[in-house]
C-alpha cells in the first residue's frame, strides 16, 4: 500500500500537460492544450487538457479524468501501477 503522504508528493509533483504530452501531441490553444485523441480514431482534435484545473477531457469520446486516471486507461494499470508509473516519472520514491 502506498502512504497517503507520498500519494500527495506524486499529484503534486506530476505536471498533466507534461505528461498527457509524452503520449499526445498538444498544441496551446488559449489556456489549454488541444490534441488528438488517444482513445478513439479522429481527424480533427478534441482532446482537451487544462493545466490550471489538472484535467482532460475528449469531446468527442466523451473520457476524462486526471493524471492518473489518464495512465491507468492508456496504459491499462490499475490504480497503485499508474501511481508507481508516475512516481517515476517524476523520480518520487514509494516506500
């Protein structure tokens, strides 16, 4: 089990544009990024990520979430999985 503490360290530390951007080709528009979509096949894009609120949403497939919920469903981990993937990412260390 992870701590809560260290949960807290991984949101904190975990930027959504920088990583939803090693998965997804973002280009600013306005306050948020603009993307195609990983989920579903699109020509135009719909992918929406928002720095400032920490979250994506798909306008077209209609998937959103946060950070993690992103990793667990492109990458298909459960939830302490995407935590860990995370936690690398950003060098936090999980006890």
């Amino acid at each position: 089990m992870i701590p809560q503490d260290t949960i807290e360290k991984i949101f904190d530390a975990c930027h959504i544009e920088d990583l939803i951007g090693d998965f997804v080709d973002l280009k600013k528009r306005g306050v948020n990024l603009l993307g195609l979509c990983p989920f579903h096949n699109e020509k135009t894009p719909s992918f929406t990520v928002s720095p400032a609120k920490g979250i994506y949403k798909c306008f077209g497939c209609g998937k959103g979430g946060n950070s993690i919920n992103f990793i667990m469903e492109h990458e298909h981990y459960n939830y302490p999985e995407a935590l860990k993937f995370i936690a690398n990412k950003y060098n936090i260390e999980i006890n």
